[in-house]
C-alpha cells in the first residue's frame, strides 16, 4: 500500500486512521493510544461486528457513492468511492466491499487504479480496515495487483479507518494497516474543529487526519471528513494536489440505525458540480470497462446487478444457454479474410469458486478454436445457472497459441479474484436489457444489450423460434452482434464483415434414430473419393460422384430435408 502522487486519495482516499485494538472480554473493544509500535494480532471475533457501516464520519451503507475532482500531473482527475452490496468474508467477519476508481488524463480519461476494500464495523462503531484487493493500470493495459492484502493471511493484520468517537483521539498516531515490509501506513488525528469550504459546500466541526508511511518517509497526505457525508477534501501535501468532493449520493439506512452524531450542517452551498456525462461513466456494480471508459449503458437498463443464489448450479437449462444439454457445437466462418473453426465441449468435470462468500459448483466447458486449420486458442470456460434460472459465467483459464505452441494466458480471470461474476444469459431477456457476460476491465469485458427478442433463424434441422439479437461492447470500444437460440446457445457472430455460425450441435441436431441409406452412402463416398484421387484413380471418382448424386436425389424426393444440410451439400456435390 504506497502512496501515489497520482492521487492523494490513495488506498480508501488516504483517509482511515489505524488504532490496534484489544479484545477485552465480552465487554467490547478498547483502542490502544500512544505511539505506534509494529502491531500484534488483534484478537477479533465475527460475534464483535454488525451488518452495516454506519459511522457518522464514514458512512458506507450499500448504495453509498462519493466523486471527488482534483487535478494532477497526468491532467484531470476524478475518484469514485462506492459501497457495493457484495460481502466478503475475511477472518470470519462479513465485511462490506467498497469500490474506489480513479480516473486521469489531460485528452482522455483512463482508468489509473482500482480496488475493493474490505470494510466492517464493529459493535462500538469502529470502522476496521480488513483488507483491499488492488488493480494498477498502465496506459490501460492489464493492471497488476501491487499494494493487495488481506488481513490474516501472510501475517497481515486489520487496523481501523475511522474510530468511533474521533475526538476523543485527537493527537493519537497510529497504524490504519500493517503487512510488514509492504503496507506499513499510519495516521495522525490532527484535529476535530476544522471548519473547511469546497464546491460542494461550507462544513463545520470537520476531522483533519494526517496520512504517511515510514516505507515512503517523504510522502505525507490530509484529509478532511464531514459528518454525515465521509471524507470531502484530500491533500497531497509533498506536490499539492488535491481533490474535493463534487457528488454526493447517500446509502440506505439500516433498518434499526444507531444513535450517531447528526450530519453537519452546511454553513453555505453552492451548486454542486458534476462530472461531465462524456468525460467517464460511473456504473453501480463497476466502472465502464471499455478503455475510453465511455460506451457503457446506463445502471436503469442493467439486469446483473442483483446478488445471484446457486442451489442447483450445474443444472444449467436456461434454453438460450443450455450448456447441461449441449454436450458438443462447431462454428463455422470467416475472420479478416481466414477460415474458422471453433468447437465447445461439455467436459465431465466440474469446478467450485468461490464467489460473495459462497463456494459455486461451475460446469467446465472447452472452447476451442482454430484459424486457417491452426490451432489459436482453448479455453476452459465456467457456468453456473442460479436459481432464478439466469446463467453466470465465473472466469475461465485462457491458452493462446501461436505457429502451434502456447504463446500466452491473457484473458484468464476468476470471480473473486479478478472481477464479479458475470452474467452471461438472463433467466428471461427481452428487449434493452443490458448484461456484462465478463466483467474484468483491464483483462476482459463485454457489455450485451437485448435489441430483439421472439426471433427466428434456421437452424440445421430448419426454422428456430425464439431467438434473441444481442449488440456487444468490448473492451476496445467496438461492437458485435450476437444470435442466441434455443436449443443452441451461442448461435452467430458478426461484424465488419466477419462472421461465425453455428453448423452443427449435438444433442439437438442429433437424429433419433440411424441415419437414412442415402446419407451412409453420401458419407462412405466422400472417402473413397479422397483415396481414388490420392491413387490418380480418376474413373473410379468419378464413378463414386455419380453414386452420391443419385443418393442424394433419393434423399430429396423423400421430403423434410434440413434446410442447411440441403445448402451446404448441394453445393459440396
């Protein structure tokens, strides 16, 4: 956890204060004061905290969301701080999950940094640092995670972000997180009665805390927070940069609220800026993944963003995704000019994730695909179906080749890991929904909306109802359209003139019964073709022509033939 100049609201907006606590009995939990040593384990149990941030000076119930402006040396900056719904389970205490994104650029804004911080509040109302997973990006390119921890593992231990009564500690230093060599921050409660004025408004009776780290001894930061409201100006006293708080949006309340100070009352207010709609775009459940950070659609047309249930997770029957039923499917078309090929397997494996603190059984399936004959990717993907019937795709493990051996891994991500589940077929589409099947930015992401439903396409066999057109965004801005059928899945892929089309998947296309004379013999055929011609036996290939076209008449006249099967033969004949 180092400070960055790039934002001097770095790790939580540099904003926590970090005591050691010491579980006294059943009685509650006492701060230690004086100045800081090297922490010790705290002694805490899951039994010490409850289920919601409620903190007057860092309030950060499920729908919380804070934007801050600032500027810096790469240009204009902006910081989202968001209270998601999700949970995570970190020393056995369930601790919210709060998202921060930071945004800069001078022409463009691009994604600087993300991370999930894993927060909760104990019973006397401490709010505790437990943890936090983080993304570095560079010029867009796939983050690193520098500057992850999470208490309790690897000798990591948890601090506090805001104490409960913040000015009784005023003058207090101590550590906010400690991971010995790697995360060694501390703070210092400088004052209580600050009075601060920003954009957003004029704040009275405001905490002034004094961040730094001894592993960066020249950097050190301040920030101010209002209560009611959290953290409302950050200071980078080294270059001074700063940001402001320019867009507040509250959490809902628990249901049974603690007695907490009342907010502060601003002394005068001016009109709240905003960030510019074309600059970047804020989504509930994570940021536009798309590398201008804009395209995305609004969090009103999202269907994702509920916290799914897995009772049944490998009966996966949702008839626009059916991977349970689809054992085997092979696409056919044409990318940039080559011929391709793609194949998806049903393996009999399965594997569990765990995902929002529950472990989820996933089916495996193999995605395989080739480009002029050559092998150019296999993927092990994962899928579960919830209980309301929508399916999740929970991360897949990504082999790239190149000229036939493994040139790389980009794209491997894993739920929990790497990103949320993604949802990759709702229970029930209709037109405008919108869905991200991957959610990763920086490693992968797609954002479907529905443009039709109630379609038909022909399928192998004939006429299929019920298909839906889906538009998809990726990652580099661009877009493709997406058929999915019943039966099918996945059914076709188009744009800029590529395309990729189902051809064949078993079980559906399977017959009931062995397969008619005529096509034994259009099948034995095509091989005795391909050995005469190897042989030079040009009479004898043209003899066995003849014989598959007379089968293949005699198959017609009897009626009923799949439309595909009669393209594509006639034209192979």
């Amino acid at each position: 956890m180092k400070v960055n100049s790039i934002k001097p609201m770095h790790r939580f907006l540099l904003v926590g204060v970090i005591l050691w606590l010491t579980l006294i009995g059943s009685r509650g939990l006492t701060l230690a004061q004086g100045a800081p040593q090297p922490p010790t384990a705290a002694n805490l149990t899951p039994a010490d905290f409850v289920g919601v941030i409620d903190n007057p000076y860092l309030p950060l119930m499920p729908g919380t969301n804070l934007v801050y402006e600032g500027r810096t040396e790469d240009g204009l900056a902006y910081i989202e701080i968001k209270a998601l719904p999700e949970t995570r389970q970190v020393m056995g205490i369930t601790a919210t999950v709060v998202q921060e994104s930071t945004y800069a650029g001078e022409e463009e804004l691009e994604t600087v940094e993300q991370i999930a911080h894993w927060l909760a509040q104990d019973k006397a109302g401490n709010v505790w640092s437990l943890g936090e997973a983080v993304d570095n990006y560079e010029e867009g390119v796939q983050p690193d995670h520098t500057g992850s921890w999470e208490a309790g593992v690897d000798g990591a231990l948890p601090g506090i972000m805001m104490y409960a009564d913040p000015a009784a500690h005023v003058g207090e230093t101590y550590y906010r997180g400690y991971y010995a060599g790697r995360v060694e921050d501390q703070a210092k409660l400088v004052s209580a009665g600050e009075s601060v004025t920003i954009p957003y408004g004029a704040y009275n009776n405001v905490l002034k805390i004094d961040d730094f780290t001894a592993l960066d001894p020249e950097s050190q930061d301040e920030t101010f927070y209002a209560a009611g409201i959290g953290p409302i100006q950050m200071v980078d006293l080294k270059t001074g940069e700063a940001f402001a708080l320019i867009e507040f949006t509250p959490g809902a309340p628990p249901a049974a609220p603690a007695a907490a100070a009342a907010p502060a009352a601003p002394v005068a207010t001016a009109a709240p800026a905003v960030i510019p709609a074309s600059a970047v775009t804020l989504p509930a459940a994570s940021t536009c993944g798309t590398e201008s950070g804009k395209g995305c659609a609004p969090d009103s047309a999202r269907v994702d963003l509920a916290e799914p249930t897995f009772t049944n997770s490998t009966q996966v029957t949702n008839p626009l995704f059916p991977i349970s039923q689809l054992h085997s499917a092979v696409l056919l078309g044409n990318i940039d000019g080559h011929l391709f090929r793609a194949e998806t397997t049903l393996l009999p494996d399965t594997k569990t994730i765990d995902w929002n603190s529950q472990p989820v059984e996933t089916l495996v399936s193999q995605y395989t695909a080739y480009l002029d004959g050559r092998i150019e990717e296999v993927a092990l993907d994962w899928y579960a179906q919830d209980d309301d019937g929508s399916v999740w795709y929970l991360g897949e493990d990504v082999f790239n080749y190149e000229d036939g051996v493994i040139a790389d891994t980009n794209g491997t991500w894993l739920a929990g890991q790497d990103g949320p589940g993604a949802m990759i077929m709702p229970a029930d589409p209709q037109a405008g929904d919108v869905y991200r099947p991957e959610n990763s930015p920086g490693i992968v992401f797609e954002e479907v909306t529905v443009k039709s439903v109630g379609r038909t396409v022909t399928g192998p066999h004939g006429p299929v109802k019920d298909a839906i057109m889906t538009e998809e965004l990726h990652m580099d801005g661009g877009h493709e359209d997406k058929i999915f059928a019943p039966g099918y899945g996945e059914f076709s892929t188009g744009s800029g003139g590529d395309l990729e089309a189902l051809a064949v998947a078993a079980p559906t296309d399977a017959l009931t019964g062995p397969p008619p004379a005529e096509l034994d013999t259009l099948v034995s055929g095509a091989a005795d073709i391909f050995d005469a011609a190897e042989a030079g036996d040009w009479s004898a290939a043209g003899t066995t022509l003849k014989t598959m076209t007379a089968a293949w008449a005699d198959y017609q006249a009897g009626g009923d033939v799949p439309a595909l099967l009669e393209a594509q033969l006639s034209r192979a004949l």
